[in-house]
C-alpha cells in the first residue's frame, strides 16, 4: 500500500499537484460504489466510507465514527493516519486541505467523482491562498493497473404492480414540478432517482438494484446516458415509448456542454464537479434538492402493501435463522449434527452464518439479492458498527457464550429490508445484560414516538438516546435512515440524529409513507457489541387543531431474544411495548411455521410482566 502512494505521489509531482483529494463516492455521488472505484481501498487496504488526502509529506483518511476501529485495524502498519471526525482536535476536512495546500498551489482531484457543492466549497476557500483547483485528472488510474472494468448488467422493467405509478405519469408531474419553478431542462445523476423515475432497475453496484448512467429531462424529450449493451429489446423500445433516448453513458459531458441559454435544475450536491464545471455561462442553474428524492420516499399505497409482504418474507427467513442459531449447539457446547448438515461445515462461523441466512432469504419467492453486505459478528467483534468477515481471511468462530449480532437485509420485488438482531449464544455478563435491554427500550420508545408533522429527526431522537445518556453513554451513528423501495437500503431525505448537520441532505420533515430505520445501539471496544433494528412506516396518528400528528409502525417482524433481557430495568410501559410488538410477530409469522418450530416460536414471542 506504502508504494502505491509513493506512485501516486510521482504522478502528482509531475502535474505539479500539491494536494489530491480521493472520496469514496463515484461519477454519481453513490453511498455504494462498484469495484472500479474502490480507489481507497486500493491505496491504503481500507473498505469503509471516507476521504482521502494525500500530500508529499503523509496521507491522511479522514471517516466517521462507524468505521473508526476498523480504519485502526484495517491501516495499521501503512503510511495513512486516521483522521477521526468529530473528535476534539481533528480538524474538519477542508480545514485541513486548506492548511496542507501551499500559498499558489494546486489542490486536485477527479472532477468525476467529487461533488460540485463541495467543489466549489473548496475552490472559494482556497481562492483566499491564491491556490486552484484541477479536476481534471484521474491519478489513480494511472497507477492502477489491474483496475477492474466499470460495472455492466442487465437492466430491467420493474412493472406498476410493484411500484404503483408508470414511468409516464411520474415523468409527466416532473415536467409539471420543472416549469413551476421555472426549468427547461433538468439534470439527473442521482442513480436511485433515475431508476425510480424510469422504474428500471439493474445490477451494477452490488446489493443496490441500480445501473451506471446520467438523465436529462427536457419539457418534451429525455436523454439516458448508459450503456446500450445493458438494454435488451424489450427495455429498448420501452424508453421509446417514454420518448427517452438512450445515448452512450461518456457523452454526457460533451451533451451538457452544449446547453445554452437554459435554466437548469439539478442538485450540486449530487451532481458531480466537472458536470457543472461543462455548463456553459449563458445557463441558468436551480440549485435544490432533486424533486424525485422527496416522491420516492413517500412510498403510495402499493407500495406500502408490498412492503408489509417482504417483511414477512424477510421475517420467516431471518426467524428460521434465529431458531437455527438457537438450536445450534448440543448440551455439551458442542455443534450438533443436524447444525452441521445445515452449515456443511463442522464450525459455526461468522461466515458460515451469514451464508446460512442468506440461503433461507433465497428461499423466499420474489427475492433477488441482499440489500447490503452482510454484518455477521460474534463477541467483540461486533464492536465495530460495520464489521464484516472476510472469507478465508476474518472469520470467528462462534461459540455457545456471549452476544452475536447480524445485521442484514433483502431486495425483494416487493422492496428493501433491513433488520438487525442480537442473539444471546450461551451465558453472557451482567454489563452485556443491562446493555442489550438498554438498547431494546430505545428501539421500543423510538418506534413508539408521537410527532407533529413538520417534525425531522432531531426533533426526537432522544427518545432512544436518553436511556444511554443518563448512564453517560451513546452510540456513534445515526438512529434512523431512510429505505427505498427495491432501492438504496440508506435512502434521504428523512434521517434521525441527536445532532443538526446543515451539509447533511437526510434533514428533511418526516411524512406519512417515509420508511425508517430504527436502529439504536452500543459499542464497548474489546467486548461486545449489541444493536436491535426494525423498519418502521410513518403514518397518520390523528389530526386535530394543532395539526396532523404522526406515529411509527414496526415492518419487521422477527423476535427479540428475551434471554438476553433484565425486565427489571424496563418501565412498565416498555414491558407493554415489547409483548405488544412480540404479539404481531407471532401473528405474522406463525401461518408459516408449525411443529417445534411453531412451538419455538410461540415461546420467544410469549407475554412477560415486570
């Protein structure tokens, strides 16, 4: 890794670059990237979410809280230093570009890959030194040279009874949206927004049922920029129907360029820089949030229905799990013999695990893929709030004592799920007790939270962190995201926090139809690490003089494990909340089980009192 920087940094001195910054994202400002843009992963062997800046004299990767164990782990050893946002004395990112780039010097990047907003915010702040920005140039394909070829796949129709509205309606009320705010043309780069306006789906970044390509809407036409060979027959002549014309995914940028005398709506946060940089100075631009991000994430009726459906789907394959894992081990702490048939292995690993659940969604009809990768971690590696094991190479045995923690999701053609639980595998400690039922009254009190509309995510999240904060805890990462329908598993513009973050984009006012995750939790490092996640859907509690009063209702259905609970600790409210949610679960679920299991079943689902 140290001689992939060193090459690196010969190519910067020869452009005379005295900075380079390297993101995660990709041409599209995705969460989620293909393996052609795992540039960072490349250079310094980490696989999280970050930044990298790379200078002549050190490198430094700048994350977030949910991957600082693993970036520790992942780097040590190799010339990059961790940069920890959000701890005291790390500066923010720009703040150190900024101070590492020289008076008249040169910050660079890939235009492609960074977004115009922060672009632009760089340049403005750099204007000051007399330094300039250059995005022109992807360095790192230079010295990349077994880089992996942008992903390709098949792209699909994803029919209206799956999503509820036609491609035609949905583009007709764009073109409304357009010229009330007074546009001629609208840039979409966004790849989950092009792929529900269009209701295509594809493959080309795993886990997300997206494909690689930009949009351009115009009051009577529209341009999909893509690869052709991913469009059979049948998708080919339904964009034409739509009046869209596929055009080859590289010509955007030679397209843009020869915009004139328009007003152009787009989003610079989610448009990349060398996009915007191509408009030419007789363009009016929109700068808002793109109109297709608020509409996906109110989910119509259809699709709230087929939602409820894939949480069933999801919780028969993810509580056949559970019982597995329950059963897994005999009297003597040794695997049994029917665990070992299920796992074809002799170990239960965190592996072995993860495909077995895996293998029970495959089961389900109408699933395609899981939602994300999953996070399969026993004991203290669950710690890290993203872990995930590495085949042949990160893979722990679990044994019959303490926690294990999945988190794990399916695409379903009837939508995304995202769930996570913590299993109790054999004694655990009384810390580890007092934690997990900790972590369970968050989740019950936040699912259980009453909102006036108009309300964001700030505005009750203490309802899950006051239980930890009156015991001088918290957790590192946000409580709830927003879900997409067949879409990204982490969708905005809804999110919920303890903190207000201007620059973030998930700060929207939550409204009926917004799936959340619910997803409180607890780290201790070297020890344990316990989370409980459900999704939730917003919906209308009551409307009064004061307003329309908004509440939350549990999609996943999957038990809790009550072994691991201290009913002493919980109010009796909370105790309510549980045999309330424990209640549906069995409903749900037990017309698809019967004998032992069913009988399981009945038992991890059953009432308990204080």
């Amino acid at each position: 890794m140290n001689e992939q920087l060193d090459a690196l940094r010969a190519e910067m001195r020869k452009e005379n670059i005295d900075t380079y910054l390297i993101p995660t994202e990709d041409f599209h400002q995705s969460e989620y990237v293909g393996e052609y843009f795992r540039a960072i992963r490349y250079l310094t062997g980490f696989t999280g979410e970050g930044s990298l800046v790379v200078t002549q004299d050190e490198a430094k990767l700048f994350t977030d809280g949910r991957y600082f164990i693993q970036a520790e782990q992942q780097m040590a050893g190799r010339d990059t230093d961790l940069m920890k946002m959000g701890e005291p004395g790390v500066p923010e990112l720009d703040e150190y570009i900024n101070d590492v780039t020289p008076q008249d010097g040169t910050l660079g990047f890939d235009g492609r890959v960074v977004d115009f907003r922060h672009g632009a915010a760089l340049r403005d702040l750099l204007q000051e030194k007399g330094a300039v920005l250059d995005g022109s140039m992807d360095l790192v394909d230079r010295i990349w040279k077994d880089r992996p070829a942008l992903a390709a796949s098949r792209v699909w129709i994803l029919e209206d009874r799956w999503c509820g509205k036609n491609a035609m309606t949905k583009l007709s009320e764009l073109r409304e949206f357009m010229k009330n705010e007074g546009a001629s043309v609208h840039i979409i780069t966004s790849l989950d927004d092009i792929a529900w306006l269009l209701n295509l789906r594809g493959d080309d970044i795993p886990c997300n049922p997206v494909f690689l390509a930009y949009l351009i809407v115009d009051l009577q036409s529209a341009y999909l920029f893509a690869n052709e060979a991913d469009f059979d027959a049948m998708a080919k002549s339904y964009l034409s129907e739509l009046g869209v014309k596929l055009v080859p995914y590289d010509k955007v940028y030679e397209s843009v360029a020869q915009l004139r005398n328009q007003t152009v709506m787009l989003e610079t946060a989610k448009t990349n820089y060398n996009i915007i940089m191509a408009l030419d100075s007789s363009i009016t631009v929109i700068d808002e949030m793109l109109p297709t991000s608020n509409w996906k994430s109110v989910k119509n009726e259809t699709e709230i229905a087929n939602m409820r459906n894939a949480h069933i789907k999801d919780g028969v394959a993810v509580t056949k799990f559970f019982y597995f894992m329950k059963h897994a081990f005999s009297a003597d702490g040794t695997l049994t013999e029917d665990a070992k048939k299920l796992l074809g292995t002799d170990k239960l690993t965190e592996i072995s695990a993860s495909d077995l659940l895996e293998r029970y969604r495959r089961e389900q009809d109408g699933f395609l893929e899981p939602s994300f990768t999953t996070i399969s971690a026993y004991g203290a590696n669950a710690a890290l709030p993203h872990y995930a094991p590495v085949r042949n190479i990160q893979d722990a045995e679990v044994k019959p004592a303490g926690l294990y923690l999945v988190d794990s999701g399916g695409q379903y053609l009837e939508g995304t799920t995202d769930i996570t639980r913590t299993m109790v595998m054999g004694p655990v400690t009384e810390e580890e007790r007092k934690h997990f039922t900790m972590v369970l009254m968050a989740n019950l009190r936040l699912c259980d939270a009453v909102i006036l509309e108009g309300s964001i995510g700030v505005t009750f999240d203490y309802a899950a962190r006051e239980v930890f904060w009156r015991e001088g805890l918290n957790f590192n990462h946000g409580t709830g995201h927003g879900v997409g329908y067949l879409l990204n598993v982490h969708e905005r513009p809804n999110g919920i926090r303890y903190r207000y973050i201007p620059e973030r984009t998930d700060n929207a006012a939550f409204k009926p139809g917004n799936i959340t995750s619910d997803e409180p939790g607890i780290y201790i490092e070297g020890k344990h690490g316990i989370r409980t996640e459900n999704l939730t859907l917003c919906k209308v509690k009551e409307e009064n003089a004061y307003g329309r009063f908004l509440c939350f209702e549990p999609l996943t259905m999957v038990p809790i494990d009550l072994d691991g609970i201290d009913v002493n600790l919980m109010e009796p409210h909370d105790v309510e909340l549980l045999n309330a949610y424990h209640r549906k679960v069995y409903d749900a679920l037990a017309p698809y089980f019967d004998g032992k299991r069913l009988e399981w079943l009945r038992e991890v689902t059953r009432t308990i009192t204080k």
